[in-house]
C-alpha cells in the first residue's frame, strides 16, 4: 500500500535568537520514552467540503486522524525525517493546507504524538 504525503517544513526550534532563520536550531527534544510511537490530529475533514467556495463549506465535526508511519524516539530526540513524514501523511489524509510542523506534544494516555501544524 502506498501512503501519499504532504510535503512539510520543520517549524520547532529551541533557539531563535538569530535574525537569519538558517542560523535558528531545530528542537527535537521529547519527554516521550525512547520507543516508536504514531502522530495524531484532531481536525476537520477538509477533504469532505464539495465547493469552490473559501473557506470551504464543512460540518466542523472534530475528527481524530492517525498515522501509520511509525516516529522514532532514540535518547530522548524524535526523528525529524520520520516526524515530517507522518505529519505529512496526516494533512493528505485529511485535506488541510498548511505545511509546517509546529507542535508535537507527547500524550503519555495515548502514547502518540499529538501534531500540531500551520500554514
């Protein structure tokens, strides 16, 4: 089975004291356990709106979507590339537009990842 993907940005730094972006330092640091663990977003069917219309029409039910592609946690970092991938995989599957990853936040209830992404 192939899984599409949205093409995504790294958008999580821990330091942005520089006014060259280039020069910011990606965070990749987690409270998540060393493992492998699946992204969530809980967000509109973007994909269910049937016009042309913007914003698009929609029914603004919540949905909870999850992916498959499997994110590594090694020594306390998550695998960006990995990340990317499955924050991509989450806004094909649902239909959203934005393309930078801006959040993932550990839910040790769920043991995922909870994505958070903005255009």
């Amino acid at each position: 089975m192939s899984v599409q993907i949205q093409d995504m940005r790294w958008s999580i730094y821990s330091n942005t004291d520089s006014d060259d972006i280039d020069q910011w330092v990606d965070d990749t640091s987690t409270t998540a356990p060393d493992g492998v663990y699946k992204c969530r977003a809980e967000m509109f069917d973007y994909r269910s709106a049937d016009n042309n219309e913007w914003p698009p029409k929609q029914d603004y039910t919540f949905l909870i979507w999850e992916s498959d592609l499997p994110v590594e946690v090694k020594n306390g970092h998550i695998n960006k590339r990995q990340a990317l991938d499955a924050a991509g995989h989450l806004m094909h599957s649902c239909g959203y537009h934005g393309v930078f990853l801006e959040g993932l936040d550990f839910d040790p209830k769920t043991k995922t990842f909870d994505v958070t992404v903005g255009s």
